[in-house]
C-alpha cells in the first residue's frame, strides 16, 4: 500500500512538473521545457520552471521559490523533475550540483536528457552523493513534451511536421488552380503552429505559384526560418544542413511532391492533414499516407476536420 500511494504521489507531482514545463513554451527553446516541483509531507514548498534560454533552470528556481521558514525541510523534502538535472557547465551552472548542495532527502525524475552532455550524468552523479533517485515517471509524457528536443539529439535531424490541407475527394488544388481550403480559424491554429516551431519549408514549384509568405502573422511570436526546396538538394542533406544550424523542427507545407519525397524518404515524425467539406473537380491530388501510421489526434472546427497521424511504434 504505501508503494502504491509513492508511486500515485510520483505521478501526481509529475503532472505538475509538467503543467509547469509548458509555461516555458518558445521561449526556453532551443533548451527544452522542463519543470520542477519540491515536496515536503506532501505538501508543495516550491516550484518552478525554465523560463528563457540561458536564464535560470526549474530547478534553480523551484529552491529560490522556498519560503525562508521552509528551507530547513529541504534535508527531508523530494525534488521532481520532468527532465534530468544537467551536470555540465554551459550558460548556467550544473543543477545536479545544486540539488546535492541543498541536501534533498530523494529526487523522481521523468526521463533521460538525450544531450551528450547530461545524458544519465546528472543522475549518476546525485546517486554518488548518497541521495536516493527513481527514474522514469511519466517518462513517455515527459519525452512528449519535449519530442523536438529528444528527436534533434537521438536523430540529429529536426523534428519534422507534415502539413497539408485537403479536399473531401482528395485534392490539394482545384484544377491545378490554388484553392482556399482552410477557414479563418484553422488558418489561425496553422500560424499557432508556426510560432511554436523553428522552421517552414515548401518546394519551389509551390513557391513560384502561390508566393506563400510562411509567416506568423494571424498569431504572434517569431516567424519561422523560410526554406524554399530545389530539386539538387537531397533530403538527408537538408537535414543535416538544418541539424547543424540548429533547427530543431520543421515543417513542410508543400506541394504534393515534395509531401511525397519526405516520405518516401522516411524523413517524417508527424503528419497533419486538414480537409474540408468541400469537392475540387480535378487537379492534383493529395499525398498517399504512408504505411504504419497511427491516428494521434482528430478534431472538427468549422466544418474542417484535421488528423494528425505518428508513426506506429515498434515493439520487440
């Protein structure tokens, strides 16, 4: 029973992390999101998150949260973090350190950091101190949160989005002429989605016929890197071109050949399809969805549905 209410407890100050993390939205990027919680009798004493790039981690401001009269529980509190604390020194110095200054009693985190730097070191190097570690609540949650992140360092490539609007018979265009398929609100969540990712690419055949201008302005925040694809570049090499400037997602917004050779090419991570109750005549037909996807998600707005779909996961 009371492994059980430990382990109810983990996942419930988790969450939290989490709910926290998401605060740091675009501006922690190109750090991921992270979140942290210190609980004293289950009773939160402090909390906090990563609010901007080369600014204080949660860690960092989840101890400078703590009330003075509180800071004296810290040698019996627990630390939750969504990601594992960094152990190396870059614009900040490393949190794992100062978790073991302040002399907390245990520390839960949610998954590995996949930087070459961290990755299982910050742990490592808290157990050496004598401080109990449990690893691994709410990973799959944890990683989610920050897909980008885990993706740029495990693929070396950028997260990749592809996106495409449609037409309930399947066409992209109505006889090869541009055709308005998204309404003012879903056009809205397009530019959302902008906002919160590093870069936007279409081919060049899209470029020339619809001048698209790929930026935020129905949403606010940064407009993405724009990238116009010629047909010369090959795909791997754009992704690793984009991998060493740092862009750490992407998304493609056409047309359909290009759709069509990012996944061919299996250079995808997710698919958005948006289609309208509407018929074209003609004109060019939407990509084929791949083999071995999932449904993600499935929403109706305005009449418009959009599905996102992932690949299946592969189980040994």
């Amino acid at each position: 029973m009371l492994l059980t209410n430990m382990c109810e407890n983990d996942e419930k100050y988790m969450w939290r992390c989490l709910q926290l993390a998401r605060n740091g939205m675009n501006n922690a990027k190109p750090n991921p999101m992270v979140g942290a919680v210190i609980v004293h009798n289950d009773r939160i004493i402090g909390e906090g998150y990563h609010i901007r790039c080369g600014e204080a981690h949660a860690e960092v401001n989840a101890f400078a949260s703590v009330n003075s009269k509180d800071e004296h529980l810290l040698h019996e509190s627990t630390i939750y973090v969504s990601l594992e604390p960094c152990s190396h020194y870059g614009k900040t110095p490393p949190c794992a350190e100062l978790i073991i200054k302040k002399g907390v009693k245990r520390v839960v985190v949610g998954c590995i950091d996949p930087f070459a730097k961290v990755k299982g070191r910050g742990i490592e190097m808290i157990r050496n101190a004598g401080i109990e570690v449990t690893t691994g609540v709410l990973e799959k949650e944890c990683e989610e949160l920050n897909k980008r992140f885990f993706t740029f360092h495990r693929e070396q490539r950028p997260y990749i989005i592809l996106k495409w609007a449609q037409t309930s018979n399947g066409f992209i265009d109505n006889n090869f002429k541009p055709l308005a398929i998204s309404t003012e609100y879903t056009k809205m969540l397009s530019h959302k989605m902008r906002a919160e990712e590093d870069a936007i690419l279409v081919g060049r055949t899209t470029d020339e016929r619809e001048h698209p201008q790929l930026t935020v302005r129905e949403w606010h925040g940064s407009n993405p890197k724009r990238i116009v694809l010629t047909h010369d570049l090959p795909l791997e090499k754009l992704a690793n071109d984009l991998y060493c400037q740092d862009v750490q997602s992407l998304i493609v917004e056409g047309g359909a050949i290009t759709h069509t050779s990012f996944i061919n090419a299996g250079l995808w991570d997710e698919i958005r399809v948006e289609t309208a109750p509407i018929v074209a005549d003609n004109g060019t037909k939407a990509p084929a969805l791949p083999e071995g996807i999932v449904l993600h998600s499935h929403i109706t707005t305005d009449g418009n549905t959009i599905s996102t779909y992932r690949k299946a996961e592969i189980t040994t």
